[in-house]
C-alpha cells in the first residue's frame, strides 16, 4: 500500500466517523426531518460518502467511531457540522444538546469549557453564522 492510498484510506475513515456521528445527532430525536435529510445529503456529498456508504451508515451510525480531527480549525469545523444536524429542524431538545455535548467531548473539548462551548455553538447558530464567522467567533470567544 503506497503511503497516498494510506492517507485516502484514513481520511475516509474520518469521514465515516465524522459523517456517522452527525447522523446520530440526526437520528437523536426518533426522526429525520426534511431539514436533516437535506443536510444529510450535502453533506454526504462534500464528505465523499458513496450512496452505498451513506445507505450502509443510516441502518448503523455506531459502526463508525467518531476520530477526532488533531486541530483545533476542524474540531471547530466538525462541532458547526454537528450543530447544525443539531438545529437543522430549528427546534433545540435537551436530549439533541446533549447528544451534542458528548460528542464535543469525543471531538477532544474538554470537560470544564464544554458546556460553554456548546452554547455558544448554538447560539452561534441560531443567528444563522457561516462557517468563517462561526470559527472567528469561537476561537476568539474568551478575548
């Protein structure tokens, strides 16, 4: 195996990981709203996840472990991603805030900023923030 298809093959996985943890958050509720599948789709799309993998990962998101990213630019990229799963149907349940809390965990936060972390994720979303801005604010949110 040559060392590009190691590296393709690990960013797969990421992506796997990534993909199969949002859907989760998705599925948090009992319910995939329109929004979510939306979403989903897109999001497939720009994670490179084949039909038969995104197929494969909505029977059983909990085959892929969530691998979190070693910076903190696309930590900060994966906690967006997954709070918008999170607020993809604009109504905000205290089981989808914790889903979410924990997978902030597993994306390497720690355990005493958490929680501040996560509201000011969503309520960086429920402004309606880009990527760009969402990513200035929360590195810069302890200044």
């Amino acid at each position: 195996m040559s060392f590009s298809d190691l590296f393709d093959s690990e960013f797969k996985t990421r992506n796997k990981g990534h993909f199969s943890a949002i859907v989760r958050v998705a599925t948090s509720d009992g319910d995939l709203s329109k929004e979510e599948k939306e979403f989903l789709d897109k999001l497939a799309v720009r994670l490179e996840i084949s039909p038969a993998e995104y197929e494969e990962i909505l029977e059983n998101p909990l085959k892929y472990p969530i691998n979190p990213p070693y910076s903190y630019a696309h930590r900060l990229e994966r906690l967006y991603d997954l709070s918008r799963m999170v607020y993809a149907d604009h109504i905000l349940g205290p089981k989808q805030k914790e889903i979410l809390t924990r997978f902030a965990l597993a994306l390497g936060f720690t355990p005493g900023n958490v929680n501040y972390i996560v509201d000011k994720a969503l309520s960086l979303l429920v402004m309606g923030v880009d990527l760009d801005t969402f990513t200035f604010e929360m590195t810069h949110m302890n200044k």
